[in-house]
C-alpha cells in the first residue's frame, strides 16, 4: 500500500490527511476484529482461523484490483485488514506454545521476518506492476499467491486442538483472564509501551509517510524512491532475526530500551540527510533493522509474561490496543504533517520511541523470565 498511496492521491485528488485518515480507518477495522480471538481461539481451532483469515485477506485484494473510487478501494482493504488480523494474536500463541521461552524471541521474530521477506520484494515485483499495469492489477496480482498460502496453511498446519480447549477451560473464563491480564503491572507496561511506539510502527507509519516525503518534499523520482524503500525493507528482515536472537541471549528489555533508542536516533537522521543520496542510502538499512525490530521482541516480552491460555487473551489486548491506537496515530501523523509539516511529524515519531522505552524499563524483572543462553551452550 505505500507505494500505492502516492498513485492514488493523484488519482482521486487526495492529501497527506487524507491518507492518514485511510490508514487510520483500515487500520481500525482489522485492530477491533483482534480482541475477538482470545474468545474465538476457545471454539474454533487456531489453524483454521488463520486459514479463513488468509483466504479473506486474498479475495479483498483481488476486490481492490477492481476499485474504481476511493470508497470501494477503502471497503476493500478494509476487508483486507479483517483477513489479515488472525496472523498475529492466533499465529503468535501457535509459535509460542511450540517454542520454549529461551527460543521464542528467535521463533516470533523469524515469523515476522519471514512475512518481511515478501515486503522486501514489494518495491521491485509492486513497483514493476504499477509502472506496466496500473496499481489496481497491482493488487490484485498479489492477492493471488494469499489465497494459496490460505490453502496451504488450511491443509498442513495442525494443533492438538482438544488439549488447548481442555487448557483453556481449567485456566478459567475470558472475562476472568481478560480481567487478570488488565490488572498486571508487568503487562500494562508492556501494553503502554506498545501504545506509544505506535506513533513511528514500521510498515503502517513509518514506510508511508517517508514514502511521501521523499517523492513530495524531496522530490525524489519513483526509481529512487523504490530502490530507498527497498534498502529500508531489507532492515525488516534482517533486523527481528538479530533483535530475536540478541532478546534470547541478554534479555527482552535491554534488547527493546537499545533498538527504541536506535529507531528515535535513526529518524533524526534521516530527517538531517535530506535529499543527500551519499547519507540516506547507508542510513536507511541500519535504521530499517532498528525499526521494524522491536515488535517480535515485545511480542515474545508479552508472551514470557502472559503463560498458558492467558496468553492468546493477552495477544488479544495487545493487538486490539496496538491496532487500534495505530489508527489515531496514522490521522495525528496526517494532520501534523498538513499543519507543521513532514520534519514535526518525524520528531513525534522519534519522541514515541524514547517514550516506549521509558516505560519498559519501569518493568520489573521477576522470577521464571527467559534465561540468558551462552552461546557456547548452543
């Protein structure tokens, strides 16, 4: 979608505003379906939730190709976000539940990564499809391979779904999980923290509105833009490896204070390159690492502390409130742009990682967090 945004503003004589208010609206929608699966997740078996995500999310993207106003484009993407909302509440209590604390940060991190992978190919395999085709065929060409990995996953991915349900029952109702997991300090913290960096998230704040200020501000040409963009998405793969890696061996919060430090000192760099090609191609892959690693790490933060059933609930909270704050923030870093301009909107990006960071280090260490592993050991 960010490479479709500046086609489309032209195209239906949108602005920055308007594309931060589009974000925020899909957005919401597909953050409000989250909170659903910590009740769902106790009746319908996780594969299959995450199998009929997939297949909606392909179908919506085909539904995209065929907008012809910005009303039909947002009702489809939209019902794309729906699609795509069991991939991290479902998929992240799966993964958790098949690895162990001192290797989940490394499991949660190479699933989000492996995602990245078909991010990072967007700028050459999209852009290419824009620049022939037009962003409508764009988007539909992509929702076909969705609708095979739904197929995929509907007939190879399996749970002991009668164990987990069994589980669920003995740890007690949702309301009564929903309840345990608001009144923990430890996971309020990490919740507050992922409100909050919310303001600069990678793929959803970050990579659009960079996106426009290159092509607009800058006035960078499409091939430039694309080639800048891909280097910033290699850092989406190869950065939740290392930061999942590195979160095993020395902990989640010192991992998560370093890197929200590292994102907040990246974006000001990147303000402060300009339009100097020389600066803003070795910044944006180090900055791209830094960025889009924090969340598989605080992901596998909350799943350290939430055990059990009350993890999927807790996955639940996590994502509405990340999702749904996503939304606010993609309409304030819109309207911050239209009033102050692109450099304001980048220094609250950066104040929300320093204030995330802030938070977490307000969490206290206890007893049965992950190991610190020797790499020697391994």
């Amino acid at each position: 979608m960010p490479l479709v945004y500046p086609v489309v503003i032209i195209q239906f004589d949108l602005d920055a505003r308007d594309i931060g208010l589009f974000i925020a609206i899909t957005t919401a929608v597909g953050g409000s379906m989250q909170l659903l699966y910590g009740v769902l997740t106790r009746w319908v078996a996780r594969p299959a939730l995450l199998a009929g995500g997939q297949i909606v999310f392909g179908a919506s993207l085909l539904a995209a190709g065929l907008a012809q106003s910005v009303g039909q484009l947002l009702a489809a993407i939209s019902a794309a976000r729906i699609g795509a909302s069991p991939q991290h509440p479902v998929g992240n209590g799966l993964l958790s539940d098949a690895f162990p604390a001192e290797r989940r940060g490394f499991a949660i991190s190479a699933h989000i990564s492996g995602g990245n992978v078909g991010t990072v190919l967007v700028p050459f395999v999209g852009g290419a499809l824009i620049a022939a085709f037009g962003w409508q065929v764009a988007l539909a060409a992509f929702g076909i391979p969705a609708l095979a990995v739904g197929a995929c996953i509907a007939l190879l991915v399996r749970e002991d779904t009668a164990a987990y349900r069994a589980a669920a029952r003995r740890a007690g109702s949702v309301r009564s999980q929903f309840g345990a997991v608001v009144r923990r300090r430890d996971l309020r913290l990490i919740l507050g923290a992922a409100l909050v960096a919310a303001g600069g998230r990678g793929l959803d704040i970050v990579a659009p509105f960079m996106l426009l200020y290159l092509r607009g501000p800058l006035g960078l040409d499409e091939g430039t833009t694309a080639i800048l963009y891909a280097l910033l998405l290699v850092g989406a793969v190869v950065g939740p490896l290392l930061a999942g890696w590195l979160s095993d061996r020395i902990g989640r919060r010192r991992t998560l204070v370093a890197y929200y430090l590292l994102s907040a000192a990246g974006i000001l760099a990147f303000l402060a390159a300009g339009a100097n090609l020389w600066l803003l191609a070795p910044l944006l892959l180090p900055f791209g690492t830094a960025v889009f690693s924090e969340s598989p790490v605080l992901q596998a933060y909350l799943a350290d502390r939430a055990e059990g059933p009350m993890r999927d609930v807790a996955f639940s909270v996590y994502f509405t409130f990340a999702f749904g704050i996503g939304a606010f923030w993609a309409f304030v870093i819109g309207s911050v742009v239209e009033a102050w301009g692109y450099p304001a909107a980048f220094g609250v990006m950066a104040g929300s990682y320093v204030a995330a960071a802030t938070l977490l280090v307000a969490v206290r260490d206890r007893a049965g967090q992950p190991p610190v592993v020797n790499p020697q050991e391994t």
